[in-house]
C-alpha cells in the first residue's frame, strides 16, 4: 500500500492521523512484525510505547481482606481495570500522553473462578466492550495471562482457587504452615517488617509445588491423578494444562477477532517451581530472594505435613542485600495444608513421592531423594525446565490460541525475570511470529525503595562482574547504568532469536521511595530523575516498552493495593473530577493526577520512513536528535546482532513521511524548531495532534536522515528551569578531587625540594 506521501504535491500532516495512533485506518491496515521492528502497512517503522492496564486486574472488584481467602468461587473481575463508564476519561488521558500501545491484564482467576470449566461470562463480555473501544483512541493492546506467585490464593495473583485444591491443598491453612504469605494480597506490605516480601512466595510450599504440578507433573508428581470432566483419571498436569488451554481458548473466542487486540502473552513471569532446585536444604541466594523467614524445600515440606519446624529468618542488610539473622519455629499450632478429602488424602505431595520422610524411631523428617528435582525420577536424565517443559507447552498454547482467532495474532513471550533470553530457545522451539517481551527493573532501587546519586549494576553484580564497575555516581551514571542493563537484555535476545522484535513488557519505578518522603513534600524530583534515567536506557536501545503501571485507584496511602507496590505515576486521589475533564489531546485537565509527567510524557518516533539507527531525548532542555536511514536491499550482515547496527537489506517503505509524537504537555506555548533537514524536506507541527509530522524526499538506498528538535520560548516569556541537573562524579567531586591533586603535588614537590636541599649540604 503506498502512503500519500509519496505524492510531489504532498504537504506534511495533510493525512488525517497522528503519529501515536496505531488503529487500522492510521497505520495503512494494522501492525505487523518485520525482521526485529513493527511496521505498518506503509513498511514504516513503528515505535510502541505504553503501559500495563493495570495493576488493579490482580484483585476481583469485589475483593474483602476480611473475608479472604473465603468465598473464592463469588468473586468477580468485571470493572477491572475500571469501570465500563470510566473508560473515555482513562483511554483519552493514556492517548495524550502518547500511551497507546497497551498490555492488558486478564487472570486465569477473572475467567474461571467458579469451578473448572465454569466460565465467567460476564467478565469477558465486559473486557470486549472495553477493548473494543480501543481503535478510537488509537490504541492496540496485547492480552497478558498475568500471574505472580501462582494464585492470589498463594500471595499473589493469577490461577483460581480450586488450582489449589485440585492438588490436594487447603487455601485456608496455606499461611499458618508457611505454605504462603497471603497479608500482602490483604492490602498489607506497607509496613518496613513486610516490605517486599512477596516475591520469596515462589519458593513457599504452595506456589512451589503448584508450578511443578503444572509444568512437569508428569515427571516429577505421577502418582497424582485428578478425575476430569468426562470422569477420565488423568495426571495433574495434563489435569490444569487442559484447563488453561481451555481457559485461554474461551478468552481468545471472546475478544481475539476485535481490531484493537494484535496479540497474546501466554503467562506473566513464568516460574520453574522445585524443578531443576539445586538441593532441598537451601535456595540460591543470587536468584531466590531471602527475606523474613526462608523455608527450605525440606522444611516446607514438614511445615506443610503438620512438624513445627526451625527456619532460618532473613534481614536487610549491607552491603549484601540480606542476611541471616536468627531463626524461628513455625507452625506450632501442627496445622496441616493437606486436605484429608482431597487427592492425596491428607499426605504431603512428595512425601508420597519418596522425596522426604519421617522416621517414627528418630522423630524427625529424613531427605530420601536429594536430587529428585534435577534429574527425570524415572529415566535419571537430566532435565532443563526450558526444552523439557516450557517450549512444548508453549507451542501447544500457541496453537490453541491461533486456532481460536487467526493465524496472524502474534505471540509475546517472557521468559523467567532476570534470566537472559536462554540460548536453547532456537527456531525449533519457537512458534511463528512471535515478539520477545522481558522485564526490566533496577532491582536495588525495588528491594531498597530507595534512589539518590548512587546506583549499582545488580544484573552485572549476579554475573561476576568487577565490583568496582557495577557503581555508578549521578544522574548522568544511572543513565549509563541501566542503559546496559536494557541493552544487554535486547542484545542477547538478538544473539539467540535473530532479528526478532524485542520490547520491554513491564519496567517502572516505585512512587513510594525514599520512604514515602515525596507525598508529604509534593517534591517528586528522586522519582522523576529515576523515570528519566531508565526512559534514557529505553530509548537507546531502540526498544518498545510497555510502563508499569497506570492504575486508576492509586493513592498515595494505599499505592497500588496489591503487596505494597506503589508504582503508578498515575494517582486517582490528585486527579480532577471526571466532570471537570475534556478529551481532547490538547487538554491539560487530563494531566491531573498525573505524577512525573514531565519525565514521561516525552516526545519519540512513532512511524518512521526508514530504519531508525539513534533516538535522543534531554529532558533538561526539552530537545532530542533522531537518526534514521534509507533500506537498503544490496546491505550485507554486520555480523552478531547489536542494537546500534540493524539489518538494512528488507522491503522497500512506501511512505516519505515520519511521523514523532511530540507532546503538548512540553510543547504548549513554545516554537518548534527542526533543524537538519535537506533541501526538499519539509516539516510542520500540529499540537492538536501531538505529532511532528516530517516528509524527507531523499530515498537513496542507504542515505541517512539526521534532525534536532529544539523548542524555543518566545521573546518575553519566562523559561521554565529544568527539571534536575545531569551531575556525574565529575561535576560534584571534580574540584575537590583538582584540589587535593594539585595539594599533593605541592606536598610532593615540597619534600623533594627539601630533601635536594639536605643532599646539597651533605656534600
């Protein structure tokens, strides 16, 4: 399809669309993916940019601390994000803030509470009728199975309850056997002793055993078998894969044929469970988080039997993260997590598999199995989570769901956080079509709920490197810092995957940091500089990203309800009432409620005519540079792939213009001045539609186009001052560090000219 840039006479901006609009009717028929870009049907490169919706999708409307977990089968979804009639206010304010590529959040719990096989009809007429409403903001959204920690049931979110019990679990005792840690899911974790601990869930008892079950029941769980609905005895992972099949072909058939729906991610932060656990006695401290009391596999397993049993309890601490400080004895009650009416009639799931036991003649649990977890129980192969478990049930999921719409959808993928994309994931494994999605956080700043002039490379860090290069001062050195962090996660997906496309499916900042100073001082600069600093990291390595989170019932006390996160920039407490709000892009209202806008709401190119090879954005000065080159069908390969040197051998763009989104927010009351462009090129700004709108005519093969965009305050008006100063070791210390150089020197020099002088006199 030819763009009607390609017209002599064509005037940029005459098109009626904006650069973030990616409905069909903008973007020449929809999205699709081209070697490691999106593009639309013009060939332009597009650039996604968007955030999670939301992080209220993790708990039922109706949700009661008091009465969880009770009453798990009457609970509902509908309403989350947020209501049907609130959606205009949401959606436009996301579309001015140039926020229109969307992850939308569904859990298997919203579709299939009541029962298995009982689908919540309601909920996903409700979720079809709010995406539907997409394309008119200019939206798209990828559908995410969001899940932590297994279950909300288990401390997080995710599968419904009877997941649970299907295994032989009882949610009611799953906390007083350490099993789980359920106060954050009652709005808890606020408070310093419970702060961050939701994520040491994974190696609890009950999530634990529940991802085994589900991924490698068959292997490592076979003696535990579940009668399905035809009344067939069937393994339990056969039992709950069939059930998420089930579960994700019923939203797919609900939603997947809606304009604004291009894809779907088969699982939110996947988890091994007990597979592949390197011993029973302990995790592994570089990737499993310790803190507050710290089971062992073994020790879960007593916990859960019904044993009082010693652990070892975990705190904060410097300059390791944390450390071992004491112990506790936990289930003194002897309560047991089996249930005597369920499968595995009230015994522990591995002790019926000859993991552990307990000896009556000692009284007290022996490991049976030490490495049961690492090798096939049956045929003693070694086992890898990825090519044993994961790939095969992905690529049957994936076919369940293109089944279920068309073959066109395209598949997100994540792989376990903070893993690089595993080498083993080759084309074999891999279904067509498909964007590589991983998460990025500053893992320091989320397990300190801190940020200043000092930041640490924990990804490095966990890697071996050099401890004196994982530190960096300023703002200028957080700025590089996760800049590599970012690329190094793109750059090692390129290495296994090719050029596929890669974006960032969730990355933020806690709003809550340096504990909670900001809502009493309104200053939110350590928040804005943090947002800044790994935006910056985004943009250099050329990545879509997708923000967590915009959550349309923030407060400032309450943060995001959910385990004390506090991650939306977005807070309903300080927004305007909905009747005081107009839709339009260009109106400010919108902005109320917003929270470091100026850090995020930053200008980017949507659609580009060409390959974009560096985009630049100063946020102190409102200006940014962006290069982008002609394809060029006679380019060799430049070898391993990197994010500075993409493939420039593809189709030909037929589309002269580039379209950046360049936001009023900034923009309102100023001059916009392009600078670089060729003689035939042109340019116009339109704020109404937020977009630079640029036509260059120059289409030699290879031909590189190069601007700077700079806004201008007209004569008389004041200039707003910039948001913070980029400082570095240099700026801050670089006068002390001149001075005590040129002391010493004198020093120095000093004492040689003394002891010349003693010299000479001795002779």
């Amino acid at each position: 399809m030819n763009h009607p840039s390609l017209s002599s006479s064509y005037s940029p901006g005459s098109s009626n669309t904006y650069g973030h609009d990616w409905s069909q009717d903008a973007t020449g028929g929809g999205i699709q993916t081209h070697g490691r870009h999106f593009i639309d049907g013009y060939g332009r490169v597009c650039g996604l940019r968007g955030v999670n919706l939301s992080g209220s999708s993790k708990s039922p409307s109706n949700h009661n601390n008091d009465t969880f977990p009770s009453n798990a089968e009457s609970v509902t979804f509908v309403g989350r994000p947020f209501p049907l009639d609130e959606a205009p206010e949401h959606l436009a304010r996301l579309r001015r803030w140039g926020l229109t590529f969307i992850r939308f959040l569904v859990t298997w719990e919203a579709v299939e509470h009541a029962g298995p096989g009982i689908y919540d009809t309601e909920y996903l007429a409700y979720i079809r009728d709010l995406l539907r409403l997409l394309p008119q903001y200019g939206m798209v959204a990828f559908v995410s199975l969001h899940q932590d920690v297994w279950s909300r049931y288990s401390g997080g979110s995710g599968a419904p309850a009877w997941t649970l019990e299907v295994a032989g679990l009882d949610p009611l005792h799953l906390e007083s056997t350490g099993a789980a840690w359920l106060k954050g899911v009652k709005g808890g974790g606020h408070i310093e002793e419970e702060r961050g601990l939701w994520p040491c869930g994974y190696q609890k008892l009950a999530a634990a055993t529940m991802a085994t079950c589900f991924w490698a029941g068959d292997a490592f769980a076979p003696k535990l078998s579940i009668t399905n609905k035809n009344g067939e005895s069937i393994s339990v992972q056969k039992f709950l894969q069939d059930a998420y099949l089930d579960m994700s072909e019923m939203l797919v058939k609900a939603i997947g044929d809606l304009q604004g729906v291009i894809g779907f991610e088969m699982m939110n932060e996947p988890h091994r469970g007990y597979v592949e656990v390197p011993s029973l006695h302990y995790f592994d401290y570089n990737t499993d988080l310790h803190l507050s009391a710290v089971p062992s596999a073994f020790e879960s397993f007593q916990l859960g039997a019904g044993h009082p049993t010693e652990v070892s309890v975990w705190t904060r601490s410097y300059p390791m993260p944390t450390r071992k400080t004491g112990s506790a004895v936990l289930n003194m009650e002897k309560r047991k997590v089996w249930k005597e009416d369920g499968p595995t009639k009230g015994r522990c799931l591995w002790e019926m598999h000859g993991v552990w036991g307990w000896d009556k003649n000692k009284n007290t649990a022996i490991v049976l199995r030490e490495n049961y977890f690492k090798k096939h129980p049956t045929t003693g192969k070694k086992i890898d989570w990825y090519t044993d478990f994961y790939y095969p049930f992905l690529n049957k999921w994936t076919e369940r769901v293109r089944g279920a719409s068309s073959p066109d959808k395209i598949v997100f993928v994540e792989m376990i956080p903070n893993e690089f994309c595993p080498t083993s994931f080759t084309g074999d494994h891999q279904p067509d079509n498909i964007v590589y999605a991983p998460h990025w956080y500053d893992l320091n700043a989320l397990f300190t709920k801190a940020f200043g002039d000092f930041t640490v490379n924990v990804q490095g860090l966990s890697r071996g490197m050099f401890p004196l290069k994982a530190f960096y001062w300023g703002h200028k050195g957080a700025r590089d810092n996760f800049a590599l962090q970012i690329r190094n996660i793109v750059e090692k997906a390129y290495q296994v995957l090719g050029d596929k496309p890669v974006i960032i499916g969730e990355c933020g900042i806690p709003m809550d940091m340096n504990k909670g100073k900001a809502f009493k001082t309104d200053d939110f600069t350590w928040q804005a500089r943090m947002m800044d600093a790994m935006l910056v990291g985004l943009e250099r390595a050329l990545v879509g990203f997708t923000l967590w989170n915009y959550n349309p019932y923030n407060t400032d006390l309450a943060g995001d309800d959910w385990n004390g996160e506090n991650f939306s920039w977005f807070s309903r407490s300080r927004a305007l009432p909905r009747e005081l709000l107009y839709y339009e892009q260009s109106s400010p209202s919108l902005d109320n409620g917003g929270r470091i806008l100026s850090a995020v709401v930053r200008p980017y190119p949507a659609k580009t005519a060409g390959i974009p090879l560096k985009f630049e954005y100063e946020v102190t000065t409102w200006s940014f540079t962006f290069k982008w080159c002609n394809p060029d069908a006679s380019a060799h390969s430049n070898g391993s792939p990197t994010v500075d040197k993409p493939s420039l051998s593809r189709s030909k763009i037929n589309a002269l213009e580039t379209e950046i989104f360049l936001p009023s927010l900034i923009a309102h009351g100023r001059t916009v001045i392009v600078t670089g462009l060729e003689k035939d090129d042109s340019s116009v700004y339109d704020e109404a539609r937020q977009t630079l709108f640029i036509v260059a005519r120059n289409t030699d093969p290879g031909f590189v186009h190069e601007v700077r965009v700079r806004l201008a305050v007209p004569e008389g008006y004041k200039t707003r001052p910039p948001l913070f100063e980029v400082n570095d070791f240099w700026s801050d210390f670089g006068m002390g560090v001149c001075a005590l150089v040129v002391l010493m020197t004198a020093l120095l020099l000093g004492v040689s000219g003394v002891g010349k002088e003693i010299m000479d006199r001795l002779q």
